[in-house]
C-alpha cells in the first residue's frame, strides 16, 4: 500500500532552496552554524539511459543529476555534483529521497577541520509533492572525505528544503 503505483508524470527540473542547522549532533553549540543550500536538481532519470532494462523500475524510483552549492554560517563553502534517487510513496504524493554528492570544502573561517578538501556528502530527504509539482523535504546529511587521509571528523547537517518546478519560475 505504501509502494509506488506505476506510471507518474514526468519529473520537472526542480531549483532546490534548504536551510538547517551544520553540525547540530555537537554538544557545543559554538560548533553549530546556520546551513544554507541552492541545488539545481534536473528532472530526467538516468536509470533508462544506463540500461533500457531499467525502463521497467522507472515508475517506482528515477536517479537524478543534481549541482549545488552549500554554505555555513561561519563562511565555510561546498559545491558539489551528485544523484538522487527519488522514491515515490503514497500515490506519489510523499517521496523519499536517497542523495549522494561530491565538493569540494573550503573552511573559510569555520573552526571545523574535515580533514580534507575532498568530501563526500550522504543524504536521506522525507517530504510531499503537492499536486502542482511544489516540494517540500527534510533533509539529514552526513559530509564527509570517506576515510580518504587519516583525519575524518565528519559532520551532521539537518534542515529542510523547498524545491520548485523551474518551468513555474519561468511562467
């Protein structure tokens, strides 16, 4: 009952605008900074052009390409490219989405040291898909460079986001 129905509209290319608290898992809320989010989130699902035989999950979950840009209160930046699988659930009105993006971190004057300029970001979004396309998610993220030099402190983000049809931004 929860499972996706077969056959929703085509997805639209959504500008993803999200908000949150970085780092929000730390007792010490000198560590804590505001997070802001810009993502251009394309509509076309990658999974038919990796293999026609993934025309036939297609209703049930798409793979989207996504660029970005995040930031943190402290002035630190992450630009990033990634995929998202979107998962519709209940008449394609709720939608979980599994995220996963490469950036690149630049610490500005944020204490927080990650370890390297290379960082990973996992992503889990829970939200609803009005019937006008309009999306609203909450999003928890892990960032971090995966292990890849031996310092991996990592960090937690929590927020939301609001994505919005592109084709209604330029009616």
């Amino acid at each position: 009952m929860l499972c996706a129905t077969p056959a929703y509209a085509a997805t639209p290319d959504y500008l993803s605008l999200g908000g949150g608290i970085f780092d929000f898992d730390k007792p010490q809320n000198s560590r804590r900074a505001v997070d802001y989010r810009v993502e251009y989130r394309w509509g076309v699902s990658l999974l038919p052009l990796i293999d026609k035989s993934f025309n036939s999950v297609e209703p049930f979950m798409q793979l989207h390409p996504s660029v970005g840009f995040e930031g943190n209160g402290n002035g630190a930046t992450y630009p990033d490219a990634g995929l998202n699988l979107d998962i519709p659930l209940l008449w394609h009105h709720a939608i979980l989405t599994w995220g996963e993006a490469l950036g690149l971190w630049g610490r500005g004057n944020d204490p927080r040291y990650l370890g390297s300029a290379l960082e990973f970001r996992s992503q889990v979004e829970v939200g609803w898909q009005f019937d006008n396309g309009l999306r609203a998610t909450a999003y928890i993220s892990h960032l971090s460079n995966a292990h890849i030099v031996k310092t991996n402190p990592g960090a937690e983000i929590v927020g939301a986001y609001l994505q919005i049809p592109v084709s209604d931004l330029t009616k």
